[in-house]
C-alpha cells in the first residue's frame, strides 16, 4: 500500500528540481586554472574519478569548503548556489574513494582526533585512512547515499542544529535525514 505522505516522491522532486539546473551551470564552467589536479601513484585510479558537488538534504544546501576558515577548511552544507567552494572530486581509491576539494585544493579528512569530533575538513596533501570513505545508496530513499568514515567506522552527518551552519562530522550510529547526500554527475553501480 502506497503511504501518501510519504517523503520519498517530494525528496525526488526537490533533488531533480535543484539539481538539474546546478548541473546545467556547472558543465558550462571551466575548471579554475587555480585549482590542482591531485596526485596519485596509480594513474588508472583518475580515470574513474567524478568531478561532482555534493548537495545535503539535511538541510537542502550544497557542501563547501569553508575557505574562510583556514588551515582546517572545513566542509559545510550551507551554500544555495554553486561556486567554486563547492566543487569536489570523488577519487576511486583501494574499493573506497578519497574527496578531493577543488577550492583548496586537498583531500577531504575526518579529524578524528581528540578534539576533532569527526569534522570534515579538506586539508590533507595526501590519502591516508583518514581520507578514506565509503558511499552507499540509501535503500529508502533511491537518489540519496550515506558516507562512512573509514577513520571511525561512523556516518558523515550535516550538523544543522543550533548555529545552523550545517557542519559535516563522522559522528552517527546510522543513517538518518541528516545523513543523507547526493553526489552530482557520479554514477554508483
């Protein structure tokens, strides 16, 4: 029996309604002269790269590199348009993927230090187990996927409670509304 409140057909709608025109603007913008290439040993590992921003249903809002906030950069679902703080690369690596931000030109690591509270940062010159992450397709909602740190065994989450600035830490237990992503142009087999 179809439950007629459920959020699977508006979530669907939302996503295909931003995420159609930002893909339209994005492939008629040229990759900033700024922005470097990474670097990997295994040449074979770029040409399955996908050049993607990274849109949050937490909180509807693309993903950014917080250039504002160097050295740590980090990664927050806040911007309602696309610029070049939002542009990743997802790097297939060793049957996980590495996020390389454009903006800042780094990986994308989950601080799993200390203090860090799994914060999602891109400041990373290279990949290590704390730039490694895994992507699902979540199983209720067919056009969003979890992200799992391999640095914690935990899910990337969109912090959009209190300062409302919709930070992403490797902090849940499982897969909620907050934990829910879209990566633009990536193709998931």
């Amino acid at each position: 029996m179809n439950n007629p409140f459920s959020l699977k057909k508006p979530r669907a709608a939302i996503a295909a309604a931003v995420i159609a025109p930002v893909a339209m603007l994005l492939a008629l913008l040229p990759v900033p002269a700024s922005a470097a290439t990474p670097k990997s040993s295994d040449a074979s590992t770029l040409q399955a790269a996908c050049s993607t921003y990274i849109y949050a249903y937490a909180n509807y809002r693309l993903v950014s590199a917080n250039l504002s906030s160097p050295p740590d950069y980090p990664l927050q679902a806040r911007a309602s348009s696309q610029g070049s703080w939002e542009n990743f690369l997802l790097v297939p690596y060793n049957g996980q993927y590495a996020i390389w931000s454009y903006a800042a030109s780094r990986y994308v690591t989950a601080n799993v230090s200390g203090t860090g509270g799994g914060a999602l940062q891109a400041k990373a010159t290279s990949i290590g187990p704390w730039e490694l992450f895994t992507i699902g397709i979540e199983t209720d909602t067919p056009v969003s996927h979890w992200i799992k740190s391999s640095a914690n065994g935990k899910y990337v989450t969109a912090n959009v409670s209190g300062t409302g600035d919709g930070a992403l830490q490797a902090k849940a237990s499982r897969v909620g509304a907050w934990e829910q992503f879209e990566f633009a142009y990536c193709a998931f087999g």
